[in-house]
C-alpha cells in the first residue's frame, strides 16, 4: 500500500490551505460518543474545525491538508474507540505488465484525497481501493487509473458507498433486533420466576423457575449476549479516557448482576441473602436499552431515506453514441460531449441539451412539481428524471458530481452533516451531563449509606411496580440500588438523537419538494424569520418586460425606439432586451453605436454618428443637466400604472420616453398574502423609481417598498432592516444577488435552475415559484417544531425522573424505582423521539396542500413595473 | 539550480513536520501517563476517606469493602475525563512556552 500524502504532496500545499471531508464514523450511540470524536478530531493539529453526526453515522472536518492527513484523523478516531468504516471497491485493472504499473497505479490513486489506501495485484488484475465516499468517488479513481494508460472497470462483486452504508444499517438494525428477542424474551421468563410466589402465578408458573440457580443460567446469556456491547465499549472508551452513556449502562447492568451472583452462590456474604437477586434488574435493564438502540437504529434508517431516494434516481447505465454505434456503459464513465439517446419509459443518466426529438420529462423527482414539462431540442434536461413519451438524442453537458442531482445530493448530505445552533446547545449538555450523572450517583450513594438507609430504611418497603419487598437489604445493597437507578434513570440517551434525526427530517422533506436546506442552521434560521425581501425583478417579476409606450418629442417613435435600441445593444440588463425587442419586432434597423457606457443604477450612454445619446431614468438626466419638464406628467402617468420610464436624450435634448412593462409571475401576490397570514412582514427591493415600485407593492399587498436602491446598496438596505432587530431573509436571484443573499439571516436563491452549487444563499429554490419560499419557512418551522418536542421527551424523562431515583418518594411512601422501571422510562424517550421525528415523514406544507388551479385563481395577471437598476 | 533548490526544500519541510509529529505524541504520552497518575491518586484517596469512616463507625466489612470499591470506580469515571484534558492543556501550553 501506497503511504498516503508523501513529503511531495506536502510541498505542493505548504501554503495555508483549508479542505472539508466527511469520513463515516461507526459506533457512536450516543450524545457524548459525539463529544468524544469531535474532541479527538480538534485535538489533531491542523485541523480547523469538526462535526460528528449522530443521525448520519459521520464526521465533518475542516482541515489543513498539509498538516493533518487522512489517516490521522482515522487513527484520532479509532483511539477513542470507534471505527472509520471506508467505502470499499474492487477493481478490474488492464494494461499492467510488470511491478511498476502496479507501483503508479498506486501512486497516482493513493495520492487522491479522501482515498485511504490502495491495493494491486498484478497476477490477479485487479485493485481495492479504500476510500471516503465524500471525498472522492469511484469514477475519479477509474478516471485517474485511465488518465495513466489502463483500463479500469468495476467488479461485479465491489459495492458502492451507498449499498455499504445501507448494508452497515441492515446489520446494525438486524443485530440490535436480535439482542431485543433474546433479552425481551429472557426477561419475561425471569420475570415469571422472579414473581411466581405472588398472587395467582403460583398456580401455573412451574416451581424450578423460581430457583435462583435457573434465575442465573437464564440472566446469564443475556448479560454476556445482547448486554456484551455496553462492557466492550465501556472499555474501549474507559481505555482511552473517554467516559460515555455506555458506562451508565454497563455500570448499572453489572452490578445488578453481580449482587444477583453474589447472593446466588454466597447467600451469606451479607448483600441480603438468596432472595435479593436482581436478576430481572440486570436483563430487563439489557432488554429496555437494546430496545431504544433498535429503534434509534431503525429511525436513522428512514430519516436518511431522502438521501437514499435521491440516489437512486442515478440511472446506472446510459446509452451512447459513439462512433456512429449504440452502447450501453456505466452513466459514470458518460463524458461531457457525448451523445445520448433517450427512449420512452427510461430514465436520464447525466444533464444535458436536446439535439434533436421531442418528449415529455417527469421532473418531480428533482423539482417536486408534478406535471410533465415539455422538451425539444435547445432545452436542458437533467439527470435522474423519467423520460415519458417520446425519444431524443441529447448532449451530455454535466456528468457525474457536476449534474444537478448530484449537487442536490451533496448539499442535501451536507445539510445533514451540520449542527443547529440548537444541537450545540443539547450535546454541550448532554455531554456534560454524564459527569454530572456519575457525581449525582456518587453522592447519592453516600447519602443513603451514612444517613439515609438509618434514617428511613423500612423492611416492608418495596418497588414501585412490583410486590418485591426490600426486607434483605443491607445498607450497602440499599445504597447502592439507589445509586444505580440513578446512573441509569439521569442518561440523557435520546437527546443524542432527538434534534439530528429531526433535521434529517426536515431537510429530506425539504429536498422532495424542491427546497435545499444548506445546513442545519439554515433550517433554525429559517423558521424564526420575522421579514422577508423580495427583490423585484425576476423574483417578484417574471424579468422578461416588453415595451409598452414609446413618446416622441421632437422625433418619430420609430426614430426613438431605433434610438433607444441601439444605445441598448451592448446592455445586458432586461429593460435593454425589452427595448432591442420592441425594436426588432416593428423591423427597425438598427446600426452599431460609436461607443457605450453604462452608468450602474442610472442608465447607459453612447456616442451615434457623433450624437452623445444617453437613455435612462430621471436622476441620470438631472446629473447632466437635462431639462426634461416637459416630459415629466406624461412620465409620472405612466409611473403611476405600474410601468418603467426612461428618459432619451440627445445632444443634451430630451426626444422621448419609453415605457417598459414587466409581468408579475402567477403567484407573486399569493405567496405574499401566505406569509402575512404567518405574521412575516413582507418588502420589496427595488432600483425602480418610488411611484412604479409602491404601484407594484400594492398590486401584490407589499407593505414595505425599498426603491431606488442600487445594486451595490441592496446588502446595506438588508442590514438596516437587521439594525432593527428583524430576522431578515432576503429572496433572489443566488448569483446576481449575491451579496444581499449573504447578508441576510437567510439568504434564499430562487430558480437557480442546474448550477445549485454556485448559489450564494442559505436555501435554494430549485423551481422558478414564489411559494416555495411560504414552503420554505412551513417546513423549517415543522421541523424545529420536532425538534423542541424531541428535546422535550428526550429530557422530560430524566428531569422527572432523577429525584425518583435518588430516592425522594422514599422517606414518605416507602417506595423505590428499580434499576429496570428507570431502564423502561429511558427506553420510552427513545421511542418518545423516534416516533415523533417519524411523524415528519407525512407532513406537507399547507401552502402544497391546495391545488395548482386552486392557486392560479388567486393571483390575477397583472401589470407591473421591471426594476431600472443600472 | 531550480531543482536543487526545490530539493532543498523538500528538506527543510521535511525536518519540522516530522519533529513537530515526534513531539505531539510524546506530549500525548506524557499527557495519557501523568493523568493516569492523578486521577488514580485522587480516587484511592476518596475510597481510602470511605472505607476510614465507615471503619470508624463501624460498618459491616461487606458494606466497608464494597463502598470503598463503588466510591473508587464512581471516583474514576468522574475524576478521568476531567483531569485529562487538564493536564493535556497544561503540558501543550508549557511546550509552547
């Protein structure tokens, strides 16, 4: 094996250089399992920051590559006692002829970042690669081994990261399923012959279940069965100073045992007699905590289901043409270029651009919007979506990381691979809280032994729950029973779980209805918005405006469209496309300008024939002192319906004015009107004049109106807002808009169409509709929602739970919590968690339950004015 | 001279990664051992303070011995994961002078 990052790869990134990787970590079961793999990782040099992940079984690192490699970082994690479980894969290799094709394959593999280890064999022919599935994919490694002269092909028998991974949950979820029957079962028939001599059992429970003999032989499987994982990973951690809530468990389960052993074959030892033997204690305890790991098994299993949904889209074979010939190869080994074919019923393998045919295409998988859209050749077409009726040949444009479903992907596992503010916040106190525990349990112990027991230790008392009486208990037992429930009866088991299952959740849910969450804090920060900003143009407008009035003075029209049309050639803006429109449709000839300007937020000038032509809004002509009086009522009429006005001088004379209209989109004002029926204060951003844009805030119910805003100011506008203590999200367009995006609380990109990785913005919209912002903030709210009730049964167990078990109810009412009835209460807020975050599964946004027709007959098409930011 | 230039630095990254290495793990070392040290120290004293009272007020040898043994394992699991991190801070920030 290749050592991975040789002394020349470190002089390459000597310079201070940051990367991101996600590594799976198996073994965490816990909140402070988290703690302890984050703690590793930071202690590492080199590394910037890092994340573990309960939910998706992984860590997120911010490191210096040239500093900490990635066989540090394993190494930093298996020390405190988990496992880096690497993708693995089996590779047919061709081409190879001696050791040092073996050696360069090696070489130029290993030196791949996120690749842990390679191994050739030059007489078999093949290659297994160890490597992070986050970091690098298996196309990359087959690319790379081709890039050096051989052939790489997939073995039949080697599995992808997704199938490991899922294939690591089966058996996680198939082992803790039969830990629960063995111990379930077990604990029942211990129960049985713990409680045969009361009340009607006697009759028909056999006598040899009773003896304390049968009791041990029957405990015992299941301690050293099902209850085995908390002593090995006690030990583990114990070994490298990690304490976690399996030394809760194995604490509480052994020394039950023990005191059951020890009065078993010892009955006079002095720890009660053959009678206290808690043996149901120790298996009921081992049965009630494999219960809440099963289930926190199955739920991690479903919550990641959106991840899993989305991967499955990816069509594994594809059909090229090449060389005039149909082939089926690998959609990962598509190149950008290539020519498919696409025929009905098939799904499509990489993004793309129609050459020639003609089809409909079942988008919703990726967009979520249900009606098939309509392609012919020039469209874009997208990976992962089904093919309807008819058959087209395309060109491949994106490939593997780079289609739109794998960038949905990524952002969505990224998504789930960050922490909420909130989540800091419970596993800070749930990690503290294990020390807490273990001290509580400590001075618990002592109370008792020293004060207590002589205090208000009664024989006939028992516990809760059972007609055990405590009659045989000495001090110490007594003691320590009280210190063990409350070992047990403090673990915060389920906040571990409760806020990431919750965001996988949300975010999953998110990503089925088109809506990309960018981490977990964009999910808190979304649903606590209090304002959102619309910009104007393409987000509230459809951004494709077309002339409406063209007013001549002292010219023609034709001659002040034609004007106008030419100043705008070389513009980019859409109020310039409109007036290049206007032009073309009247068949207006339209020369070159001499020169051309463009003034940001005012309007463009150019030289024509030596006239200096300038067109724009009425700040610009106030600049350079052109009188435009004469125009200015007709200007304000037109303002006051909604329209934009430009100003055409030449010479320094005004000619005209040209009126230019923009439509607002089909939901403008309903999204608006749902978010005031949530409370959110809604604003408009805009470089129109004020008179256009208040005639557009009032077709849609805007209360705000920020006008005349330059494009560079948009950012400052939003920081004033946030000046006044508002949570702001800011809608726009991700790329142009950029800078409001990022200063906004929440910054959400809308229509961002296939390049979802270059958006700037905390959530992205995939589709081109306002109402997936109301969406938006419906599933961000539903989500935290789930989050505080997770958090909520996670503790409310423990809360309630721990003066029980110190003993509280005792001095007045004689009774006691066992060991197993605190097992049960903690093994209920794994269920209480587990259940609830599944709920999220069937949840929908109100603003998707009503239909799309239902929807149009809301907002009735009106006019509406395009911004005149320049 | 552009390659032996180059080779040279490869020889001068060379030195302090692989020192700074060297003594991160003697640190980590010294760190695992001195805690050990401390935390072991700690407990056996708190078990010893159990098992001379309970000696004093004449509790049953069972009670006595098992006490000592439950207050010096519940010692342990509290006084590890907070002394360790102690003594890792206190050795890094000597090494770094």
């Amino acid at each position: 094996m290749m050592p991975h990052g040789g002394i020349y790869k470190r002089e390459k990134m000597a310079t201070e250089e940051k990367k991101q990787i996600t590594i799976p970590v198996s073994g965490m079961t816990c909140t402070s399992c988290v703690g302890n793999v984050e703690r590793a990782l930071k202690e590492l040099p080199g590394v910037k920051s890092a994340s573990a992940n309960l939910a998706t079984n992984s860590a997120t690192i911010e490191f210096n590559p040239s500093k900490v490699s990635i066989r540090d970082m394993e190494k930093a994690v298996t020390d405190v006692g988990f496992e880096v479980p690497w993708a693995e894969a089996s590779l047919q290799i061709t081409g190879m002829t001696c050791s040092s094709c073996v050696q360069n394959i090696e070489t130029a593999v290993g030196n791949l970042e996120g690749v842990n280890g390679i191994n050739v064999s030059l007489t078999a022919g093949t290659a297994r690669v160890r490597y992070s599935a986050s970091a690098v994919s298996l196309a990359q490694i087959k690319k790379t081994i081709r890039d050096i002269g051989y052939g790489a092909t997939e073995k039949v028998e080697g599995q992808e990261s997704l199938d490991r991974e899922r294939q690591a949950r089966q058996d996680d979820i198939k082992r803790q399923k039969r830990n629960l029957i063995i111990s379930a079962s077990l604990g029942m028939v211990i129960m049985m012959g713990t409680f045969r001599d009361y009340w009607i059992l006697p009759s028909f429970i056999p006598s040899f279940l009773g003896n304390v003999f049968v009791l041990w032989a029957l405990a015992t499987p299941v301690v050293f069965g099902p209850g085995r994982q908390f002593f090995v990973n006690s030990f583990n951690g114990l070994r490298h100073g990690v304490t976690d809530m399996n030394l809760l468990y194995a604490t509480g389960i052994g020394a039950s045992y023990l005191i059951g052993v020890l009065n078993t074959f010892w009955p006079n030892a002095g720890f009660g007699g053959e009678k206290v033997v808690f043996y149901e204690s120790a298996v009921l305890l081992t049965a009630f905590i494999v219960l809440g790991r099963y289930l926190e098994a199955l739920t991690r299993g479903k919550t990641s289901e959106a991840i899993r949904r989305l991967m499955r889209l990816q069509p594994k074979i594809a059909r090229v043409i090449r060389d005039g010939q149909e082939l089926d190869i690998p959609a990962d080994e598509v190149e950008v270029g290539d020519v498919l074919l696409v025929k009905p019923g098939e799904s499509i393998a990489v993004d793309g651009i129609v050459q020639d045919g003609y089809s409909s295409v079942d988008e919703s998988m990726l967009t979520g919007e249900s009606i098939p859209v309509e392609k012919k050749a020039g469209d874009q077409i997208f990976s992962g979506t089904l093919n309807k009726t008819g058959a087209f040949r395309f060109q491949a444009s994106k490939v593997g990381r780079e289609t739109m479903l794998a960038q949905i992907i990524k952002l969505v596992e990224d998504a789930q691979t960050t922490k909420a503010p909130i989540q800091k916040l419970a596993d800070f106190v749930a990690g503290h809280f294990i020390l807490g525990v273990h001290l509580l349990s400590l001075l618990v112990f002592l109370f008792w032994f020293f004060l207590g027991y002589n205090l208000y230790f009664r024989p006939e008392s028992h516990f809760i729950l059972s007609p055990l009486t405590l009659s045989g208990l000495g001090v110490f037992g007594f003691s320590l029973l009280m210190s063990i429930t409350v070992l047990v009866i403090s673990c915060p088991c389920a906040v571990g779980l409760a806020t990431p299952s919750a965001m996988m959740a949300g975010s999953g849910k998110g990503a089925e209805n088109g809506i990309l969450f960018k981490g977990a804090d964009a999910i808190e920060s979304t649903a606590k918005i209090q304002t959102v900003i619309f910009d104007k143009t393409g987000t509230l407008t459809k951004g494709e405006p077309s002339v409406t009035d063209v007013v001549a003075f002292g010219l023609s029209e034709n001659d002040v469209l034609r004007l106008a049309a030419i100043v705008e050639k070389n513009s980019e803006h859409p109020l310039g496309e409109a007036i290049l429109k206007g032009a073309r449709d009247r068949g207006l000839d339209l020369s070159d300008a001499d020169s051309f300007n463009a003034i940001p937020g005012l309007g463009v000038e150019a030289i024509l024939d030596g006239r200096a032509i300038l067109l724009g809004n009425r700040q610009l002509m106030a600049t350079r002192n052109i009188n435009v009086t004469g125009l200015v009522d007709k200007a304000a009429s037109l303002e006051q319906q909604g329209k934009t006005v430009m100003y055409l001088s030449a010479n320094g004379a005004p000619v005209g004015l040209i009126a230019v209209a923009d439509t607002l989109k089909e939901n403008s004002a309903a999204a608006v009107d749902s978010l005031h029926r949530m409370g959110i204060e809604v604003a408009m951003i805009t470089g129109d004049n004020k008179r256009t844009a208040q005639a557009i805030a009032q077709q849609v119910g805007i209360d705000r109106v920020l006008a005349e805003v330059l494009p560079h100011d948009k950012a400052v506008e939003v920081k004033k807002l946030q000046a006044q203590g508002k949570r702001v999200a800011m809608v726009g367009d991700g790329i142009n808009d950029a800078p409001a995006l990022a200063q906004a609380d929440v910054g959400i990109a809308i229509g961002s169409g296939t390049d979802v990785a270059k958006e700037t913005g905390h959530v992205i919209l995939i589709k081109d509709d306002l109402l997936d912002v109301v969406a938006a903030i419906q599933v961000a709210k539903a989500t935290m929602r789930k989050v505080k009730q997770n958090l909520f049964w996670a503790f409310v167990y423990n809360t309630l739970g721990i003066p029980l078990g110190a003993g509280l109810l005792y001095p007045f009412f004689s009774l006691m919590v066992s060991p197993e009835l605190a097992a049960f209460m903690m093994a209920i807020s794994s269920v209480s968690v587990t259940l609830n975050t599944l709920l999220l599964r069937g949840f929908k946004p109100d603003i998707k339950k009503s239909p799309p027709s239902m929807r149009a007959t809301k907002t009735a098409p009106v006019t509406a004015t395009a911004g005149s930011s320049k | 001279m552009r390659e032996s230039r180059e080779k040279n630095r490869k020889i001068v990254l060379r030195e302090p990664t692989e020192y700074k290495k060297m003594t991160s793990n003697d640190l980590q070392r010294n760190a695992v051992k001195l805690s050990a040290i401390i935390y072991i120290s700690v407990s056996l004293i708190l078990a010893g303070i159990f098992l001379g009272v309970s000696s004093i007020l004449k509790y049953p040898y069972i009670a006595r011995y098992g006490g000592t043994v439950w207050v010096f394992l519940l010692s342990m699991i509290i006084t590890m994961p907070t002394i360790t991190p102690l003594v890792k801070k206190r050795l890094r920030g000597n090494a770094n002078g």
